[in-house]
C-alpha cells in the first residue's frame, strides 16, 4: 500500500512539473511576439515533456531509495518480534528515514529493558537478591543431571526460628530487612566454603523465612555437619537493626543425593521432614534425614489429618486432675485436659496432637470445644453444689482470636456457668508478651469472678516488674523447678527463692510434677501448700474423678496418694 501512494505521489508530481513548464513556455512565447501558435505549442509541449521525464526520473529513485528504507525496516522489525533485538538498526534507514530509525532504536531498547527487569523478577527474589524458588530449582535440576559422581550432592533446607516474632513487633518492613541480612550471611558461608576448596553452592529463597542451599561436591555426611554448625553460628549471632536488636536461629534439614532422593522433588521433600523433625525436638538444630524420620513424618501427616474428622465426629474428652490444698485437706480445683479417643489408636495424649493443632490452626476449634465442655460440666458441678474450679489451658493461637473472649463469654452464658468455676491457665512466655487489649479482657473476666492463672511457671525468661502488672491470681511452678529438689541444695534454693517472690507479689502458689513425698515435704517446708501431680492423683474422667474428689468433707492426706 504504502509502494502504490509513492507511485502516485511521483507521477502526480511529474505531471505537475510538465504542465508549469508547459505553462510558462507559452507565456514566454506569446511574450517575446511568437506568430505561430502550432509552433510554439509545440515547442512548449516538447519541454513540458522533457520537464516532466526529467521530474519523474527523479521522483522514481527517491521512490526507490526510500521504499528500500521502508523494506529494510520492514525486516528489522519482523526479526525483532522473532526475538531479535540486538541487532543495530539498517544505516539506510537513518539516512532516508531519521525519525524512524530513531523511534525504532529506543522501542527496541526499552523492550529489551523491559524484557530484562521481567527476567529478574521471574527469577530472583527481590528482597534478598537470591534465587527465587523458579531459579534455583531450575539451576539444581541441571546440576544433578551432570553429576559425574565427582562428591556427593547435598541440599540444605533452613527454617528460621523466630522470624514470625520480628514481623509480628516489629513489622515487615523490619522482617524484609532481616530477610536480607540472612541473605548475606549465608553468602559468607558459601564464600568461605569455597575458600577452603569445599566448593560453591546455589543459595534460594523458597518463601517466607524458608531458604535452601545445595553444594554439587561435598564429601559426605561430615561436611554437611560442619557446614551445617557454620549455618547455625552465623544465623545465631545478633542481628542490628538500627536501634533494635534480634536474636534468630536455624532449624537445619539436610539431604543427600541420591541416597535421600534422586530428583530434586525428593531430595526438597527428605530434606524439609528432617527441618521439621529439628524444629520439633527444641529449634536450634540440624538433623540428616532418616528412613525412620519418614515414618514419623507420616504418621503424623495421618494424625493432622483425622484430627478435624476426630473433632466433628466428637472423638475427643476430658480427664480431670486436681489441685490439692495440703494444709486443709481439700481440692480446689481441677485441672481439664483433653484427651482424645482415636478409634484405631490407643487413647492419644494432648502432646502427640495439640502442637500439631497449633501449626494447622485446629487449635481453635478444638479450644472451642474445650470451653464449651468445661463451662457445660461446670454449670453441673455447681447445681450439685460441687466449688471446685475447673481450669482450662489457653493456647497462644486462641488468645491472638479477636473474637476469643467473645466466645468464651458465649459458652459461659449458653450453659449457665457461674464464673467463679472457671480458671484460665496461660503459659508463661504468653503472659510476658500480652498487649494491652488482651490484658484488659483478662482483667473483665477477673472482675467477673474468672480466676487466672500462668502455667509452667520457670521455663521461660520472665520480667518480674512485668509480672506484678498482669492480672494474674496464681503462678504454677512448672515440674523441670521441683525435680531435684529433695536432692538437690540448689534446687532448693532456686524453687525457695521463686516461691518467695511470687507470694511476696500477692500471688497464690501452685507447685506441678509432685512424684514423690519427698518433694511435697521438702516444698512444704518452704511455704508452699497447694500441690498437682501424679503423687497424689492422676487425671481420670469425670465419673472416676467425682467419687474420689467429689465429697466436701475435708479429704484426709493419706487418701491423696
């Protein structure tokens, strides 16, 4: 279309030209007294006609010249939308059609621009610079397929401990920032790994805190172990974040190619069971995949699975445990713990499936049926004009619901449940980090006539200015306090020192674990009354526990073992 409009353009210009020149002759001839009108027709034709063969010669190869330009352009861009973007623009294009060449030259540079920038976000994480999961599978994938046997391969999988606390405090742009500081020390391991001829590693960030590395050549499980240790010392040492410092750490899992796996799937897959198994014995450790890891990992992949279908076919119930107060003879309370019922298991305790319902979130609705429970048996209990309290375990996943103390509040009035039966127990590390709407609640309910109580007093680090602050009616002293106490001076000064401190705060005191006489006469001689263990009852159902407990005579101590 574009050779055609040329075409008439030239010849339009050709007849233009011949028919002035045509023109002005005549008037040149009239002029200078010319007599004969056929002559100086003719004279002005055959220079009309001369002028515009001359105009049209020229017209015809500017024509060519540019429609050579156009087909050149023509071309270069059709090679460009194959791929070609490289390659310089035609010179003749520049010469015949500037403002094209130029317009093609920079459409070409911003797509290649463009082009680039889409190539690093499909590949690169943007926060720490590493390989994004795309990018470093696709990198491992082709180093396993030219391993020559030369070393063996081995994948890292690191977990952050701790990263959800730092995002949660102090917010992600912090978390971001962290994220990238990990970054660069793993990149220091690597670079000293490879200036000791150990070789170099492909590093990733697959999401979250999880990161990966993968050496091509180690020399076996030993080296993992050591790199491992140089994991967790440069993960372990502080982080400066302006004015605020973190501690982090590691939960390392290791895999070997191809004794835990032979394609990339099943070396990711061995080595994240091991992460996990890490994470699950105390944070902090690295740990190298076993066949025996596998089965557990399995098994509790079945156990998550049959938790929800346990909760709607209502497989679960409460045991009761109480708390003894030893200088009057008498329970005043009793400790709820769940138990569940598993139909092709034996009866499976709270510690093979509530840390598990934690990580999924199941935690929520199995805390829910918990109050429910609790509130409808302690609505019983007082119309059989039964006081004991009754305490519930309130995990840290319940406590961050919004709605956790509208639902308890629920369950208490949908069963009538008078709220001086109730008592909530909340961990140790819990109570430290409450915020202020938390608090405030607890100190309603407390208003109410809920009891509130920390559970596994010991095993944290606690701020003693913050725990006069709390709401809080009693402190249980956790089991690790009193283990050793009837042979131990210095766990006796230790728990002598805790107990002193906790009653000189106005709190009640609470010891657990009681295993032996011994320890209840040397905590007795201390100054501590109320007792919960194994020494003087252990948990039983409802029924069991009623018609041992459930008089209101004052219960003899030799009955209480």
């Amino acid at each position: 279309m574009q050779g055609v409009t040329l075409k008439s353009r030239a010849a339009a210009f050709a007849c233009a030209a011949g028919a002035l020149v045509f023109t002005l002759s005549l008037v040149l001839a009239y002029t200078a007294g010319e007599q004969d009108d056929a002559v100086a027709i003719g004279r002005s034709l055959i220079i009309a006609i001369l002028c515009g063969t001359m105009s049209w010669a020229s017209a015809a190869r500017s024509m060519a010249t540019t429609a050579s330009a156009i087909d050149a352009a023509t071309e270069r861009l059709l090679a460009a939308a194959h791929g070609d973007l490289q390659s310089a623009v035609p010179p003749e294009i520049g010469q015949e059609l500037p403002d094209l060449s130029v317009a093609m030259e920079s459409l070409f540079s911003q797509v290649r621009t463009n082009l680039d920038h889409v190539q690093a976000l499909a590949l690169f994480d943007q926060i720490t610079g590493l390989a994004n999961r795309t990018s470093f599978c696709r990198q491992v994938e082709r180093l396993l397929a030219e391993h020559d046997d030369s070393g063996q391969p081995t994948l890292f999988f690191i977990d952050l401990d701790g990263f959800k606390g730092v995002n949660d405090t102090l917010g992600h742009a912090a978390g971001d920032q962290l994220l990238a500081r990990v970054a660069g020390r793993l990149r220091e391991v690597v670079m000293a790994q490879v200036s000791t001829g150990g070789g170099d590693a492909v590093i990733g960030r697959l999401a979250g805190d999880e990161f990966t590395l993968f050496f091509p050549h180690l020399t076996g499980p030993a080296a993992a172990q050591r790199i491992a240790r140089a994991i967790q010392f440069a993960l372990g040492e502080r982080f400066d974040l302006g004015s605020q410092h973190v501690e982090l750490g590691a939960s390392i899992g290791i895999a070997c190619y191809p004794d835990h796996g032979d394609t990339l799937a099943g070396l990711l897959r061995a080595a994240d069971i091991a992460m996990y198994h890490a994470k699950h014995e105390g944070r902090g450790r690295a740990e190298i995949y076993t066949d025996a890891l596998a089965l557990e990992a399995q098994d509790r992949a079945e156990l998550e699975r049959d938790l929800l279908t346990g909760l709607q076919r209502d497989e679960f119930l409460l045991e009761f445990q109480p708390q003894i107060d030893v200088g009057q003879g008498r329970v005043v309370a009793a400790e709820a713990l769940v138990r569940w019922a598993h139909p092709e298991r034996d009866l499976v305790m709270p510690g093979a499936f509530v840390p598990m319902a934690e990580e999924s979130g199941a935690i929520v609705a199995l805390g829910d049926w918990v109050m429910s429970r609790v509130c409808e048996t302690a609505a019983r209990w007082a119309k059989a004009g039964l006081s004991q309290r009754i305490a519930i375990n309130i995990s840290t996943r319940e406590l961050s619901q919004p709605d956790f103390f509208l639902r308890l509040r629920h369950a208490i009035a949908t069963h009538g449940a008078p709220a001086t039966m109730l008592e909530l127990e909340i961990t140790e590390s819990l109570a430290m980090d409450m915020d202020p709407r938390v608090l405030d609640q607890l100190a309603a309910l407390r208003r109410d006539g809920v009891r509130v109580a920390i559970d596994d007093f010991g095993t944290g680090y606690s701020n003693l200015s913050r725990l006069k602050e709390l709401p809080v009616d009693r402190v249980k002293i956790d089991r690790s306090l009193v283990r050793d106490i009837a042979t131990s001076a210095e766990a006796r000064t230790i728990c002598s020192a805790v107990v002193g401190l906790i009653q000189g705060l106005g709190m009640e005191v609470v010891v657990e674990g009681i295993e032996t006489q011994a320890q209840m006469d040397v905590l007795r001689v201390i100054g501590c009354t109320l007792f919960q263990g194994y020494h003087l009852a252990r948990p039983a159902g409802e029924r069991n526990y009623l018609a041992q407990f459930g008089g209101q005579a004052p219960m003899p101590l030799r009955d209480a073992g």
